[in-house]
C-alpha cells in the first residue's frame, strides 16, 4: 500500500504540489516557512520562486510527463 501522507504531484502544465509533513530549505540550509501543502515552480517564470504564482499560464509552459512501470 502506498503512504499518501507525504506526496508529490506533478501537475500537467503546471506547478509541483508538495503534502504533507515536509520541509523546504534552500541553499544555504535557511527553512522556508513550513506549510501543508506547496505549489512549486517548473516553468522558471514565477516571481515568487521556488513557488508558483501561475506565470506558466500566460508563458505558455507545456509539460505533461507520465510515470511508467
């Protein structure tokens, strides 16, 4: 049986959702304010990096993997 109480969600064409119990550091170690869940950016054009604030909508941003067995 698979744990949900910690997952990653790759959105089509958009953002990484993170749940659960995490947490988000960034290079120098310094912890990003802890939350439940988390949009993070894969298209490069947020201006709150590393999370979404929906720029892949009007850039365009096309991705839409699948995982394979």
């Amino acid at each position: 049986m698979i744990n949900m109480d910690n997952h990653i969600k790759i959105n089509d064409n958009g953002p990484l959702q993170i749940s659960g119990d995490f947490q988000i550091f960034d290079a120098d170690g310094k912890e990003y304010p802890k939350k439940a869940k988390v949009y993070l950016c894969r298209c490069g054009l947020s201006n709150k990096k590393p999370f979404c604030d929906g720029s892949h909508k009007k850039g365009g941003f096309e991705s839409s993997p699948r995982a394979t067995e």
